[in-house]
C-alpha cells in the first residue's frame, strides 16, 4: 500500500536560485512545502456529457451552424490546408471528438498518450519501466491523472504501457494527439522514424519535446531542435518562442500568466514549429518532464510518495527528486509542481482544439 503524506522531515535548508542562471523563478512559490499555504481556485469545465469516438462521419456532418465563438487556440492558419480531411479523421475517430464538440470547441475526447522511444536518445529518463520494458510510472501518467481530475473525467488520455517505437507502425495506427519526446543527450533519427513522424504532423498529431537537460545549448536542446528541422525539412522555418498571451498558454481551466520554472529555476519561453499555421512541434527548454515527476493527491496539497525499497506504483512521487530537492533537483517543490501541471494541461488542451475553426470553415 502506497501510503500519503502531507508533512515530511524538514528538507535541507534551501539553496535558493542561482542568479547567474537564465529564467528566474516566478514570484509567490516557496519550496518548503511544510510552510507553505495553497489557494486552489476551483476549476471550471463546460458542463456537457462525453460522446465516445464517432465512426463514420464526415466534414459535411459539421453542417451550417455558425461558429459560435473563436476557439480559445484556433490557429488562424491557412483554411485551404490540403490536410483536413485527414485531419478531421484524426481529430474524430482516434481523438473521441464529435462535430459537436469541434462546433462548440468543448475539449473532450478519450485518447492514447505515447511516451517515444526513439534511436540513440536516453528517451526513459523520466519514465520507470518495469523489467518487461512497461511503463509503471512517470512524468507523463502523473501529468494524464491530474488533468482527467481536473476535468472531472472529460479529457481522458491514457498512457500506453508500451512506449511508443516511432520507427514502426503504431504511430500511424494509433493516431494520438500528441507523442511526448524528452531525454538529455544527443542523437540523430532514423530516415524511418523521419518519415513516420512527417506523416503523423500531416494528419494532425504533434510532437511535444521537453529538455530533460535544461538550458539553451545543452545537448538534447541542438539535437531536437536539429532533428525536428529534419522532420519538417522547410529552411525558412525556425523555432519562434511563444509570448504569455498567445492561446497555448490560455486554453485550460487555469490560464498561465508566469512561465513556470522548470528544474533548477530555467524559466524560458516555451517554442514552437507550424506546418500551414498551426503546431506541429512544440518544444518546452526547462525541464518539466522531471518537475512534473510529483504525483500530486487530489487536493492538491499532498504529494504521493512509495515505501523505500518497494516495486514502484504506477503514480507516486519520484523520492531522489524530493529529497534531493535543495541539492542536485532544485527547485522540485508542491507549488511549482502545481503551476506546471496547469500549464500540461493548457496545452494538452490546445493541442486537441488547434484545429476546430479549420473543420468548422471546411466545405
């Protein structure tokens, strides 16, 4: 039995941000979590019923119907886009989203969420596997159980025990919103894995990278940036860093005001690569993966922490990151945690609504 806790030994006097390093961290969040009082605001979600995935449908079901509102995350991109047909097949029978829920752009669907597994990369850094190669827990379970909370049930992304070898053919079959892409080193892809993930942005999916190595420069930053310019081979395409305001930051329950700091303080601007306007490779520099390696109780004022020398849960918190916090996992606290999670699931949430003014101007 896992057990809770809400009060733990007092950790080693913090270190504090380091003032040299780029990103400081957000004001108002403290890393003793002991001393530290947290005003949850409550979260408000549409009120509507899910519809499982619809079979059989087609762009022309959308009908007339006047779009309502813009879609908190509509892109504004080329409507033309030769892709939305395959789109709008993506977006309904893999993603669980009904015409209905594209024409009152309700964030809702149940879906798979593929930890990739890629050539030469240390992709499992923040993953446990078991000694079958499974995923028992992480960063990303953590992350698909609070944002089902938080939705109350409505955005349902379950984790594939399996991760995802983006060299085969399941990347295709399965369709997911997003793949979630991190490690520290360096690497360079397969011409395979370069094909398969060129088709699956066509069809609408994308690619959410996070340096599990924070800092510009540092060896996973290149070799993403690099190897994702290979998968949209346009040479007047570059990353640009999202600002507060654009709607990535602003399509959850919760909107984002700060960047939250991600391990050891890094706070820079998440960024982003288009195909025709609209995301298809979204990359986060700070090290959220690892942050969000807490497993946060419902409440949100209690972490979830395994017995030592246990086989590991599948959700529980990462106990060297918590009691190493103040030495070589800075910055590894409740709040943070919490901040960061939020803005998962903003994004989380753009990713499924990016495309719902798109559909709805479809013919």
């Amino acid at each position: 039995m896992v057990p809770t806790v809400s009060i733990l030994p007092p950790p080693p006097k913090p270190l504090g941000p380091p003032n040299n390093v780029p990103g400081m961290p957000v004001t108002g969040l403290t890393s003793d979590v002991s001393s530290t009082v947290l005003t949850i605001t409550q979260v408000h979600v549409p009120n509507f019923s899910f519809h499982p995935a619809t079979t059989g449908i087609s762009a022309s079901d959308l009908g007339q119907i006047p779009n309502p509102s813009p879609a908190p995350g509509g892109g504004g991109g080329d409507v033309s886009d030769p892709r939305l047909p395959g789109i709008f097949d993506t977006v309904t029978h893999y993603w669980g989203r009904t015409p209905e829920d594209i024409r009152e752009h309700n964030a809702k669907g149940t879906f798979v969420v593929f930890v990739a597994s890629y050539a030469d990369g240390d992709w499992a850094c923040n993953t446990q596997l078991d000694q079958d190669g499974n995923i028992v827990a992480g960063s990303i379970p953590d992350l698909m159980a609070k944002i089902k909370e938080w939705s109350r049930g409505e955005i349902k992304g379950e984790v594939v025990p399996k991760p995802l070898n983006i060299g085969g053919p399941d990347l295709m079959e399965k369709r997911p919103p997003f793949i979630f892409f991190t490690g520290h080193k360096d690497f360079k892809l397969t011409d395979q894995e370069i094909h398969n993930l060129r088709d699956y942005l066509e069809v609408g999916g994308a690619i959410w990278g996070d340096n599990a190595l924070a800092g510009a420069g540092s060896r996973f930053d290149v070799a993403f940036k690099r190897e994702m310019k290979r998968v949209v081979p346009d040479k007047d395409k570059n990353f640009v860093p999202y600002s507060l305001s654009d709607d990535i930051f602003n399509s959850g329950p919760h909107p984002v005001t700060e960047v939250p700091p991600g391990m050891n303080y890094y706070a820079e601007l998440p960024e982003h690569l288009d195909i025709r306007g609209e995301l298809a490779i979204l990359y986060t520099p700070n090290d959220y993966s690892d942050i969000m390696f807490m497993r946060i109780l419902p409440g949100d004022k209690e972490q979830q922490l395994p017995y030592r020398n246990m086989p590991p849960k599948t959700l529980y918190t990462d106990t060297d990151f918590w009691y190493r916090q103040h030495i070589f996992y800075r910055n590894f606290n409740l709040p943070n945690s919490l901040a960061v999670h939020r803005l998962g699931m903003s994004i989380i949430t753009y990713f499924l609504i990016r495309f719902d003014d798109k559909l709805l101007l479809t013919p």
